[in-house]
C-alpha cells in the first residue's frame, strides 16, 4: 500500500530517470562499441574442437597407450642430461661446464615450467598447427614444426606447454602480444619460457634446469633474455646492445610482474617519453625494452642477460633463433627424432645383446651343433 503510494507519487520524476538512464545506457553501449572497433578489441572467433584423431586407451580402459607426450619422454629419458652433471657435450662438439660448487637448480621442476608459444595470427590452413585435418609432414609449416618440436621438448621434461591465441591490438605491432600473456603466465607458472616460433631448443635432451644453472639464474632473478649480436643495428640509442624478445625465461614473482606491466605500459609515454614510437616501428617490445625498462631495472635480479650466441641466433648453442628464416626448423625436429631414434635403437642393441648377438669367431669351420 505505501510502495503503491510513493510510486504514484514518485512517478513522472522516476519515468524521467529511467528514460535518461535508457538513454545513457544505449549511449555508453555504442560510445563503447566505437572504442572497442577502434582498437579491434573484438572476441575472435574460437576454433571449432573437432577430433581427427582418436586416442587409443588400454584395454582396462586406463592409460592412453599413444600419448605421444609419455612416449617421447621414455623415449628420450635415457638419453637426458643430469640438471647438475658438471659438463655437457653439446651438438656443436664442444664442451660446455657448469660453474664451480654448488648448484642452484638441483630437482626437476616439472609442470611448475610453461613453454609458452603465442600468435596474433590465426592461421588454420594446410599445415598450421590449428589447422585439424591429419597433418602431413610434406605440408608443414615452418612455424607449425617449431612450435611442434617446443611441444615435444616440454614433453621430454615434463614441462607444460600451451600455445595462446592473442587478439591484435590495434595500437600497437602484433609482437607486442607477448608481453600481458607472458605475465599472466608467470603468475600461475614458476618459470615461463616463451619462444618466439622460429627460436628453439637446439639440444632436446639438456633440460632447462641445466641451463639454469649454466647461466647462473638464481630463484628471485625476474627474467633471462639473450644478448642480440653487437651491430650498430642492435644497439639502443645509446649504444647498448639490445635483448632479444624471442626467447624469454620469466620466474613467477612481484618484480616480475611490475617490469612486464611496465613494459606493456611503456607506450602511454607516462613513465618513459617517447616510448609510443616503439609501438609501430621496429623492433618495438624489443626495442622498449632496451631503450628504457633495463635501465630502470637494473638490480642484479632483475635482468640476466644471456651471452651471444648461447641462447640467440641462427647458431645459437643452447637456443637457437633463426632471425633470417634460413633454416628448416622441420629438418631439425627430423634430426633430433632420428638421433635420438639412432641412439635408442643401438641402445636397446645392446641392452639385449645376448639376445641379439652371438659371437662364433672362437670357433672353426665345420661349425655344428652350434645354438644360434
Ligand atoms: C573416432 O571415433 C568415433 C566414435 O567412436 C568415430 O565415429 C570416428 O570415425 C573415429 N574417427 C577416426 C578418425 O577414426
Ligand atoms: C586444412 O588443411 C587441409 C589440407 O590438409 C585443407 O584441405 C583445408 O582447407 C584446411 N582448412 C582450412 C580451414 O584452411
Ligand atoms: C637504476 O634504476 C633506478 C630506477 O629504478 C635509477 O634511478 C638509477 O639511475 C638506475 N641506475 C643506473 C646505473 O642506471
């Protein structure tokens, strides 16, 4: 009865009030519609799941038998390096020692380490990872065959390994994706590893860990990048050579967050002037990155920078980056699986030698009676 009341007597200023907010409403939608088509903040369109391929479980009902994931771990595990065995022979034949005394990293880390692809491009035709028809060796794409071999190199480790799709954003190249989903990351994961997908571990048996300690990355460094060659080209503009964004190692903790946040922001010409340059001209994040974040982050623990050509470039020792796209990164996937395949199966040759084997050169013709 008294609601009844207040609301005759409160009508025309209410219809008033829910006209204007109506009208503000419908306003703001398409006020914010402008903005969002502005800088193309749309919703992509999700990838249709459609399995191509079925898996096939054991009999029980259990394990998946073909998980390629845990069979190319026991594949290789025989084959991986000790995270603290003091000297690795790389590919390159040459020997390459952990630092003296003790070692920081000493226990797997497992699933507590992402290998982290991401892409603005949504590519899904013949030979793209997303692309879901059976996908034939004669068709793959080179990003698809970089990004396949990351997959499998956290699969050998036991890492986990995801690929995000990031929207353009409008304002800025399309490189700069990385940066908020290399963040994000680094808050559910202890150690990110982005690559870029023509950049890759060149030796798939010697685990991160290894590198870890090779490199000396303490557990509250924020973040590893690797040192481009030291060309006038590479260099910021006061001289300093730049880290390339390609590859990126980033350990989930506070600095880390404020130092990728700040990168992401830099371009808004608050804390850095000058900095929206680098949102469209070459080498953008990277370049942002060089020319102001290093310098304001300069605690020990903030940025380790990796040596040329360890970890960057077409012949880098432990991460290779292939910046002239020169190589076949599907050559080097075939090469590292025939390897190790090589290996295994003489390995296996000799694990069952009495089987495989018998030795009859103590012995003279006429041969009888003999067991083979
Ligand atoms: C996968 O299994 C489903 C249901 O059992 C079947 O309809 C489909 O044809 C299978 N697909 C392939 C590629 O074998
Ligand atoms: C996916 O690849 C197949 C060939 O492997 C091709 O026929 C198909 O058109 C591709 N799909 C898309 C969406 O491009
Ligand atoms: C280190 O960074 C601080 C800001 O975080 C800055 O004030 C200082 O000048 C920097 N030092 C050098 C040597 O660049």
């Amino acid at each position: 009865m008294l609601a009844a009341k207040l609301c005759t007597s409160a009508m025309s200023p209410m219809r008033l009030m829910i006209g204007l907010s109506v009208i503000l409403f419908i306003f703001g939608i398409s006020f914010f519609g402008t903005i969002m088509r502005q800088y193309r903040y749309e919703t992509l369109t999700p990838l249709q799941v459609n399995r191509p391929y079925n898996r096939t479980q054991d009999a029980a009902g259990g394990a998946y038998l073909d998980d390629p994931t845990e069979l190319l771990w026991r594949l290789w595990r025989p084959m991986v390096h000790g995270i603290t065995e003091k000297t690795y022979r790389a590919a390159d034949g040459k020997d390459y020692h952990l630092p003296d005394g003790d070692q920081i990293w000493t226990e797997p880390l497992g699933k507590k380490v992402l290998i982290l692809d991401t892409d603005s491009r949504f590519a899904h035709e013949a030979g793209n990872l997303l692309n879901q028809t059976r996908l034939l060796r004669s068709e793959v794409e080179k990003k698809t065959a970089g990004r396949l071999t990351h997959m499998v190199y956290a699969g050998i480790h036991g890492y986990d390994y995801r690929f995000v799709r990031v929207p353009d954003f409008k304002d800025r190249h399309g490189t700069w994706t990385k940066v908020p989903v290399i963040r994000e990351a680094a808050r559910e994961y202890d150690v990110v590893v982005f690559l870029d997908a023509d950049a890759g571990f060149v030796n798939m048996n010697l685990p991160l860990e290894w590198l870890l300690n090779y490199w000396k990355m303490t557990k509250d460094t924020s973040l590893a990048l690797a040192k481009d060659p030291d060309s006038e080209h590479n260099q910021d503009s006061k001289g300093l050579v730049l880290l390339n964004t390609g590859f990126i190692i980033a350990q989930k903790n506070d600095r880390t967050q404020e130092i990728l946040q700040e990168l992401e922001d830099c371009p808004n010409d608050e804390r850095w002037e000058g900095c929206s340059k680098w949102k469209f001209d070459w080498a953008h994040e990277q370049r942002a990155f060089g020319e102001y974040i290093r310098y304001d982050y300069n605690k020990t623990t903030d940025i380790l920078a990796l040596k040329y050509p360890e970890a960057n470039g077409p012949v880098g020792s432990f991460v290779r980056h292939d910046w002239f796209k020169k190589r076949d990164p599907l050559e080097d996937m075939q090469n590292s699986f025939m390897d190790m395949l090589v290996t295994r199966t003489h390995m296996h040759f000799h694990e069952q030698l009495k089987h495989y084997y018998t030795d009859l050169g103590h012995m003279q013709h006429p041969l009888s009676d003999v067991e083979i």
